[in-house]
C-alpha cells in the first residue's frame, strides 16, 4: 500500500510517499528559513510560504519515487493539532487531490505520527510492546504508554512551556538565532555544564509532567544580569562573551537532561516496560539521547529514536507511517472527503 502524505503543522513544508507504513520511497522536506529574522515562527508567513510551497515539494516528491499521483493508493494529511493556517494549507491541497484523483484520505494526528516515526525503515515486529515513548516536539513534550502501535494512554506532559520551545527562547535571548535547538545544542559542547545552577522543575516526587518555564526564566534572568555588568552583550566576538553563551547553553542543556532522566527513570519504575521510544525534534538531541541511552543500560531495556535525523523533525513519512496503521485498524477511517483541521486536536 503506496500513501502520499502531507505535513504542514507549523513552518515546514512536507511530502513523502511510504509504502506499508515503514518503507520510504520519498521524503521531501521544505524548511521556511525566513522566520529565523523572527526568532521563532510567524504563523502569517508561513501560511502564505505553505501555499506557495506545496506543489513544487509535491513534484519533487513524486519525481524522487517515480511514481504518479495515479500511482498511489492512498492520501494522508495531517489534520492536527498545530498552527490553524499552516494546516489549512495540508488539508486544502491534500483534499483537493483526493477529490480530483478520486484518492481517499486519511487524517491523522501530529503528535502520533512523531510516537510512530519509530517504525520507518524498520519492521513493526522487531517492536516488543508496552513502550514508554518520550515525544518532544516544537510545544510538546509529553510521555506515553504504548500497548501496540495504535493502543496509547499519555502518561504526563507539559504544564507551560515545552522543552522545544524552551530551547528556541533560550537562543533567542542569546541572539543565536532560530532555530534555537540545534544552535544551543552546538555552543553546550564547549560550555561548563555546572557553571549556573539552573532549576530542575520536578514537580514533586510522583509527578510525570514537565515544565520548562522556570528554567527559561532562570536562563533569563542570568542573560539580563550578565548584560547589566557589562560581561555580555548580543553579537559581541569577544571571548569572554563566547564562553558566556557556551556555558549558558551547557548549563541549560544539563539542565534539560536531568529533568528527562529522572522523569523516565521514575516512570520505568512503575511500569513493566520493554522498550523506550525517544521522538520529535528534540530527539536530534546527542546529550539527551546518551544520557537516556544510559538509563535504559542501566534497566537493561531497549532505546530506541527514530532511524533517521530527518525523521525526528517535522516530516511527512511519519505521517504515511501512522495513516498505515490507522487503516490497518479501521479501513474505514479511509474516505474521499474534505478534511478538516484542529489546531487543538487531541491524541
């Protein structure tokens, strides 16, 4: 089964063709580089860059596979949750296209297309189940219980700002630039990880949510105060200001470890878990994903993070991968229809 699938939830334009659910025959990704002037996405931009993107990822897409529209069996879509104007540009296109090539659609939702990416270029049966998936991001950050590919419960998520987000802030306020997580995770490589001793939101001892708001504010507050000094100012090569920004990024970055650390190692307490899942954005992240590695070492339990880099971002793979396993569930969540979006829709 050939799925044609679109991603459009927030500033990324994506395509990619997946054949049943785990084999890609093409995966093409358009990034929106004009948001990083921003320092973070404008949904007005990149509602109107979806629009003007679509098509030419499409063929694109297409041309990788060397297949046609007509080719495929089925179109899926992401209908939520996100950025209302971006997804409108997925749903729109991919609808049109089922109405004209008179293709059904399948809509799925975001976040389990990123807890499924764990699935592409792999087989479903080397996953033994229940999985604790750890799924971070752009606004979430949330951990789940998986019982089968399509049986999930969430376990807990974040209370103010995800760590994606927190990441994004944290370059910002340094004047890295967007996107922030990938630049900080660079400039933490040379930082002191214990130079500022920023908080580890816990949330008392039983809790499996996740706050990253106090940590940014920290983050904050030691940006303005090193500016007051005169220690450190935004876009300055002096050395000094370099290993500034390293140590706050270093420092920021532990501090960001130790919170999933302990989060995960609380949750394998309480559950018999087999495996665990690390997926989103963040998972690109070498310091988290070692750190987590070595928890599951330690538990003598498999880790697991998508095969790919591309496939922990925003991708449309993921998003063919889940619409497979939904239809194998229900073959009639498939339909020739118009798909609504919701920026809100729920897991």
């Amino acid at each position: 089964m050939k799925i044609l699938a679109f991603e459009t939830s927030c500033d990324d334009t994506a395509v990619a063709i997946v054949e049943n659910g785990t084999d890609v025959l093409a995966n093409v990704r358009v990034s929106q580089v004009e948001h990083s002037k921003w320092g973070g996405v404008v949904p007005e931009i990149a509602a109107r860059l979806h629009a003007e993107n679509w098509r030419g990822a499409l063929e694109k897409c297409l041309a990788e596979a060397s297949l046609t529209v007509e080719d495929v069996d089925y179109i899926a879509v992401t209908a939520g949750p996100g950025l209302q104007t971006s997804l409108l540009t997925g749903t729109t296109a991919a609808s049109f296209l089922s109405q004209f090539f008179h293709k059904k659609i399948i809509p799925v939702q975001h976040i389990r297309g990123h807890i499924n990416s764990i699935i592409l270029d792999r087989t479903v049966e080397e996953i033994k189940y229940p999985v604790l998936v750890l799924t971070v991001s752009g606004g979430h950050t949330d951990m789940f219980l998986q019982t089968s590919t399509t049986e999930i419960e969430k376990l807990g998520g974040t209370l103010d700002d995800a760590a994606g987000e927190a990441f994004d802030k944290c370059a910002k306020m340094l004047g890295l630039g967007y996107p922030g997580g990938p630049i900080v995770s660079k400039e933490a490589e040379k930082g002191d990880r214990k130079k500022f001793p920023f908080p580890r939101p816990l949330l008392g001892k039983e809790s499996l949510d996740f706050s990253f708001s106090g940590i940014k504010a920290a983050v904050y507050r030691t940006v303005e105060a090193a500016k007051e000094s005169g220690s450190f100012s935004i876009g300055s090569d002096s050395s000094s200001n370099s290993n500034f920004i390293a140590d706050v990024c270093a420092s920021f970055e532990q501090a960001a470890v130790d919170v999933f650390v302990k989060k995960v190692s609380r949750t394998l307490v309480r559950f018999q878990i087999k495996a665990v899942h690390f997926t989103g954005g963040v998972s690109a992240n070498t310091a988290i994903r070692g750190a987590l590695q070595e928890v599951c070492e330690k538990n003598k339990i498999e880790f697991r993070v998508p095969e790919r880099f591309s496939y922990c971002t925003d991708n449309a793979a993921m998003i063919g991968a889940e619409a497979f396993l939904q239809y194998q569930k229900n073959p009639e969540i498939a339909q020739i229809q118009f798909i609504d979006c919701d920026s809100r829709l729920s897991v």
